[in-house]
C-alpha cells in the first residue's frame, strides 16, 4: 500500500480541500500529514506552494489540483 505525504498547515482552507480529495481516494492509513510550521525547511521549501503531495519517489504534486489530477499521480 503506497503512502502519500501532504505538506500543510493549520488554517489553510486549501490544504483541507487537498485532504478532503486525499481521504475520497485513499485509506487514511496511506495519508502521512506534515504541518510545514513545525520544520524550518519545510517553511522555506513549500510556504508558498502548498498544499503539495508526494509520493514515495519524492515526486510532488502542487496545488492546485483536482480530483483528476490527484488520481493520475495517486496511479
């Protein structure tokens, strides 16, 4: 079972329809939830781009998507 990472934070209405569109196509097991606040890096790499989806390969999917677009990358 592949896992999917999404780089987010609180209060994000983007981020929570990223999550919304992860949870209609994937377990929550396979969901693995980054809040980028709590890593410098991750603030410096994605505060202006997420929500982003990666994939085991460290391949990213950035925002905005849509359904069909998460499923191409979920596939």
């Amino acid at each position: 079972m592949d896992k999917f990472t999404l780089y987010h934070t609180e209060g994000c209405h983007l981020c929570e329809q990223a999550l919304a569109l992860l949870n209609a196509h994937l377990n929550s097991e396979q969901i693995i939830l980054r809040d980028i606040v709590e890593e410098l890096e991750l603030v410096e790499k994605y505060q202006y781009t997420i929500p982003v989806v990666a994939n085991k390969n460290n391949q990213e999917l950035g925002w905005p998507f849509d359904e069909q677009k998460l499923k191409e990358f979920i596939n």
